[in-house]
C-alpha cells in the first residue's frame, strides 16, 4: 500500500497541479488527452523496452498531468455549452435548501425537452410550494441560464461553485407537476435521515439543530446566527462531518468488536458495512466520503498484513472523490477537508497506522500532538480563510485545544444516548438533557470571539496557487518528505516556500501606474474604484458588491461619490457605511438630504455644477452637469488630463447641455448603453480611446453603430475592467477577454 517514494501520492499532486492548469488552458481537451494517452504508451514502451524506471517516472507523471488538464478543460468546455432559454424540464428533487429568501432544488436526472442531461439543474423556487425530496417532477416552462462568472478579481464565482456541484444550468420556473417519488436505496436513506432528525428534535428540542449536524452532517436547521458564532471563533469544522466524527463512530465500532474478541474478518466486514450504511445516511457529503475511503484503506491494509501510509491513504481518497468530477476541486468543502487532513498528516510522528497495536500514547503525546494538529489544521487552511472569511482571529488556535478534546470526548456520548432514545424512547427521555448540556457547551466556545481577547487580523484574499504554496512547503519541512535527509534543507525548502507564499498574498495589492480604475461586473449596477500611487482611493457610485471588493482586495476609500440615488447607483452603500468603508459621502444636491437623514453621523455633501472632489492633490473628480432626473456627470482629472467621463445616466438632451472641456480617453456610456444616450455629438467631443458599458445586456445596436470602432468594454461580458494610466499611456484590462 505504501513504498518510500509513495507513487500514489505523487500521481494525485500531478493530476490536481494538471487539474488547476487546465481549467484556464485554452488547449482543446481532447488535444490533451492524446497526449496524455501518448506520454502513457512511451512509459509503458521504455519500461518494456530498457529499465529507465527514472525516465518511466516523468513519463507517468506527464500523462497524469495531462489527464488532469483535460478533465478539467472538458468540465470548462461543458459549462460554455449555451441552450439558454425556456424549455420543459423533468427530473427527481434530489436536494431541497432553504433559506430566508428564496429555495433552491436540486434536480437530477434530467430531461430537457425529452433529451437526457448527465448533469443536475439549480432551480430557485420563490413560491411557497415546493417539492419534497426525491419527488419526480415536470416542469413545462423552465427558464435555464448559465451559472454566472465572477464580478470581480477574488469574488464569488458561481460557475465553479455550480461545476464543483456537477451542475450545468441555473433555472427558475413558475409551477411544477408531481409525477412520482422515488423508492431506491437513496430514497431510503432520505428517509431514514428525515426520520431520525425528528426524533432527535423530540429529544433536544431547540437544540437538536446542533446534534443533527454533528450526527448526521445536517446543517440545513442550523441558524445562521449559531453558525456565524462557530465562524467567527474558528470552530465551524466541528459542524462538518468529517474525519473526526467518521474516525470516532468507525473505529469506536471496531474497538467493541474487537472487545468481545469477534472473528477477524467478521469485524472487518462489519465495520465496512457499518461505514457504507452510515456514509448513505449523512447524505455522501465530501469530507465524509474522504474520511470513509481513508478508514477502508486502514481497514484493508490490516487485511493484506500491509503497513498503512497515511499519504497515500489520502492520494487513494482524493482520487476516489475527484475522478467522478474533477471540477469538485473547488469545492469549498473538498478545499478545507483535504488540506486539513494533509497538514495533521505531515505533522503526525507516524503517519502509519495499526488497529492492533496496543501501545497508547501517553497524555504528553496527546497533548503535543493536539497542538502539532492545530497549527498544521490553520496553516494549511488559511489561504481559504483568507479568500471566504478575510479575517483571522488568532485566538482560535487555543479554542481548538479545548474544543478537539471535549467533541470527542462528547461526540460518543451523543451517538449512545441518541440510539437509546431511537430505540427505547420511553425509557431515555432523561437523554436529552444530557446532550442538551454538550450543545450548551459547544455554544459557549462558538462565542469565544466574544469573551475571548478582540485579536484578529484582517485578511486579503489571494491567488489559489498560494494554497499549494502553503501545503507544499508544510510537506518539504516534514517528516513525511523523503527527499531531504537534513534539517537545513528542509528549512531552506520551507522558507522559499513561505517566502512565495507571503508574495502571493502581498502581490494583488502591488501598485502599478498613477492611476487605477476598476469597473465591477453589478448586471446594469455601476461601480468604479479610483485608486492612486500617491494613496487616494475614491468610489464613484456603489451599484454592485462594491463592498465586497474592497475587502477582498484591501481597499479603503476616502471618499466616496453618488451620482444618482437609484438602487442602480447606491444600493452597495448601505454595506460600505455599515462596514465602515465609505468615508466621506458626496452626491447632488436633491440626493444629499436623504442621504443625510438615512445616514446620520456621516459627513454627507452636496455637490452642484463646477465643485470638485479631490482624490490626492494631482486627482480629482469634477462634477460637470448636474440633474435631478439624470444625475450627476463626473469627470476624473490627473494632472489636467481628462482621464474618464461617467455620464450616468444622461440623455441625447442632456449631453447637449453639458458644457466646458469633456475630453477623456474614457468614457462610461450613459443610461447603461441604451438608445436615446451617447449621441454623435458627445464622443466627438470627448474623444475616447475606450468606452465602458455597465450593463448585463451589452450596449444597444445604435450605441454601439455611434461608437464606432474604438474600443468598447462590456461589465456583462467582460467581467471587472481595470484601466492603469501611467504617464501618457492608458492600459485596459479585462477579466474575460471577448476578441
């Protein structure tokens, strides 16, 4: 099961290095699976032909690589497949989510106007009748679209959120048909979930939200405000199943049997039979499927009289979980689960395992080993706190040291006391006071961020290659690295690696040119960031998640500018006030009393024609004709230059009564780019090298005829669009390229 160079392990880093590679390559799929397949057959041929297992070894590795690559590049080419539209639908409810807003249904095994779809529809229900689970449905008039790309460097992107879900379409429809319920094993499963969850909400009461998600990996009736509680403290994992409660309820079960000295292979076979029952019952979620097929290798290895190898065990597990969709790589869950589990395994003594061995670890080695397992469990995940949470509270580190212990300790107890009360529940009644006491528990340490020390340190998101970096040098500092025998090597290994690591967390907020402006993709919700190398940051409407930008990307405006008071303009800047990055507010005269009876406290001021906003003291942003109706034209100036024009939204009329010097080399169409805006006249005298629509549908035909052929950007289609002067140079960038 294991060899010293453990080739399994290394199989699974060159398929998820080919994996990531090839979800952004633009190399046709099937080009590379040839490939792979070639690379494949020359290893196979040198190893028939000459015994060069070095050069097999690349070779191998090249062809895993490349099947990666192409996977991932098919599962791309899958997500641009575009039927969208109104079509009938059928299909088996196989996930009901709730939340305040709206439900969102899983469906599975689809048929689009009768032709079979292998992959599963997202579809939002607003109604308050909605299908149970495993219900067969019809739906005669469906509307897909395609899940939507993300609106701004580090957001979130629902394509990948919908890919690692193996779901191709988002739907929304207005009435279904009940044309079934399903009776298989999966069905029964359901069943005997829902079944158990509301004999445990007889028990607990209100706390059996807990319970279920302990037990049964059901977080669905876990409150949102319980859940930012474990969040906030670091202890949100204790929620997820994972290894932890599979190890505990698995190998507890192995113990017993081994207790009352039950045959060999009996207990083996229980215990596996024990484990698929239990993995059917919580639902497959991802990490339990991890932790199930690492307790079958540990099982299997004692079989076979192998030595197990914790690595490998895991590269068995990843592949298992991967090869049905490799897309699930950016599945939040698959992130945290695995690289978790990696870092506890780089730092574990022994990464080997022996179910009889009777030797136990003294308290000393518990204790040195929990606090090994912590901090290995927060480096390795820290790049996705960083990019979910953007926040890290240092505390949580310590909290952990008491909640690992107490959840195990209690996890067992809440199983024996639960089954008891399902089997017996006359008699054990009394059990719910007992495991209402463990939640009581749990909930105090989930308000650790409230009693403990405010120390926390805020967070930018970063690029996912930081993750690897991370893992990568906690594997090169390990003992589980066999490549380096000496200690300076492995810290010189290490350092290179934090070194990269730390770069690619300070590399997105490097500064390039004069000026930067970012225009966010809101649909038709305008939002730009102006920002300069001399430290003025200034927000010129906040339409889109502007918001969540600044967090992600670490930036704090000083001033932030409103145009016009429609929701397409403001409705971020509730969020930027309440979070404390709005600074100072600007916006007409009409829109200021609002703005100032809705925001009191902040300096609020009105802004008519001829005012200037200063940026830094060679930027600023002039206010160049101003309407009640149509808002507030700006123009943003550095060092006299006229740089863009946001003509919000502006009419033919209006542009006729702009007066003054309009010149800019970019120019943001009024109205969202449709007709009765941008006339001739206007791009005359701005002459604009680049013009900005922020819209979800693109410019009108008649726009874009006046445009001509310069260069027109789209939010819609093009994602954020970055522009960066640099003397008398303008660069533009988009996040997704259409020519």
């Amino acid at each position: 099961m294991t060899s010293a160079y453990r080739p399994v392990f290394f199989a699974a880093v060159a398929f998820l290095s080919g994996a990531i590679v090839g979800w952004s390559a633009e190399l046709n799929w099937l080009i590379a699976a040839v490939a792979s397949c070639a690379f494949f057959v020359a290893a196979i041929a040198l190893l028939l032909a000459a015994d060069r297992t070095g050069m097999v070894k690349w070779l191998l590795a090249a062809a895993v690589f490349l099947a990666g690559c192409a996977s991932m590049q098919y599962t791309a080419s899958k997500a641009d497949w575009n039927v969208e539209g109104e079509y009938a639908l059928t299909g088996r409810v196989t996930e009901v989510s709730r939340n305040s807003k709206n439900t969102v249904v899983r469906l599975s095994e689809i048929k689009i106007e009768q032709e079979s779809l292998n992959n599963d529809v997202f579809i939002t229900f607003y109604d308050e009748k909605i299908p149970e689970t495993d219900d067969y449905i019809s739906i005669p008039k469906a509307k897909l679209s395609l899940p939507k790309k993300r609106a701004y460097r580090f957001a979130f992107d629902d394509r990948q959120y919908c890919a690692a879900n193996n779901v191709l379409y988002r739907a929304t429809c207005e009435g279904f048909v009940v044309t079934g319920h399903a009776h298989d094993v999966f069905a029964a499963a359901r069943g005997a979930r829902a079944t158990i969850g509301k004999r445990l909400d007889e028990l607990y009461g209100s706390r059996s939200s807990i319970v279920k998600a302990l037990i049964l990996g059901d977080t669905e009736s876990v409150t949102d405000v319980e859940n930012d509680g474990f969040i906030a403290s670091g202890i949100s994992h204790v929620l997820a199943l994972s290894g932890l409660h599979i190890g505990i309820i698995i190998f507890g079960l192995f113990y017993f049997l081994k207790r009352i000295k039950a045959p060999y292979y009996l207990t083996i076979v229980l215990t596996l039979t024990a484990l698929l029952a239990y993995l059917m019952l919580t639902g497959m979620k991802i990490s339990a499927v991890r932790a199930g097929v690492l307790c079958v290798c540990v099982l299997l290895s004692q079989c076979a009289a192998w030595k197990y190898d914790s690595m490998t065990g895991l590269a068995i597990a990843f592949f298992a979980v991967v090869l049905p969709n490799p897309a699930v790589i950016f599945d939040l869950g698959f992130q945290f689960s695995f690289s978790a589990v990696f870092g506890i395994i780089c730092v574990s003594p022994d990464g080997n395992a022996n179910l009889y061995d009777e030797k136990m670890p003294t308290a000393k080695d518990k204790f040195l080993g929990a606090i090994r397992a912590s901090a290995a469990v927060t480096v390795c995940t820290l790049p996705y706190v960083a990019n979910v949470n953007n926040y890290f509270w240092m505390p949580s580190l310590l909290l952990n040291l008491a909640v690992i212990p107490f959840v195990s300790a209690a996890l067992p107890v809440l199983l024996v006391l639960s089954a008891l009360y399902l089997i017996f529940p006359g008699v054990f009644l009394w059990a719910g006071a007992v495991g209402g006491w463990i939640v009581d528990v749990l909930r105090f340490f989930a308000g650790g961020s409230d009693w403990l020390p405010e120390f926390g340190v805020e967070l930018p998101s970063t690029y996912p290659l930081a993750a690897l970096i991370v893992l990568a040098g906690v594997w090169l500092v390990s003992k589980t690295n066999v490549f380096y025998s000496r200690k300076w090597m492995r810290a010189a290994a290490g350092g290179f690696c934090a070194a990269a690591a730390i770069i690619c967390f300070v590399l997105p907020s490097q500064w390039r040119g004069d000026v930067q402006i970012v225009f966010l993709n809101g649909g038709d919700k305008c939002s730009a960031v102006v920002s300069t190398a001399a430290g003025g940051c200034a927000v010129i409407d906040a339409g889109a998640d502007i918001y969540g930008y600044a967090v992600k990307n670490s930036v704090v405006p000083q001033k932030t500018v409103i145009t016009k008071g429609d929701t397409d303009h403001a409705a971020g800047l509730d969020a930027l006030v309440s979070g404390g990055r709005a600074g100072s507010i600007y916006t007409g005269e009409d829109g200021a009393y609002a703005l100032a009876a809705k925001y009191s406290g902040e300096k609020i001021t009105a802004l008519s024609e001829g005012d200037t906003v200063a940026v830094d003291e060679n930027t600023c942003i002039e206010i160049k004709y101003v309407s009640g109706k149509s808002g507030m034209v700006a123009r943003l100036v550095h060092k006299g230059r006229g740089l863009c024009l946001f003509m919000t939204d502006a009419a033919l009329y209006d542009e006729g009564l702009i007066g003054g010097d309009i010149s800019a080399e970019i120019l943001v169409a009024g109205r969202n780019g449709k007709d009765g805006s941008t006339g001739r006249g206007l791009t005359d005298r701005v002459g604009q090298d680049y013009t900005v629509i922020q819209s979800a549908r693109g410019g009108s035909a008649q726009v874009l005829d006046r445009l001509g052929s310069g260069f027109v950007y789209n939010t819609g289609e093009n994602g954020q669009i970055t522009f960066t002067a640099d003397g008398d140079r303008i660069e533009a960038e988009a996040m997704y390229e259409t020519w």
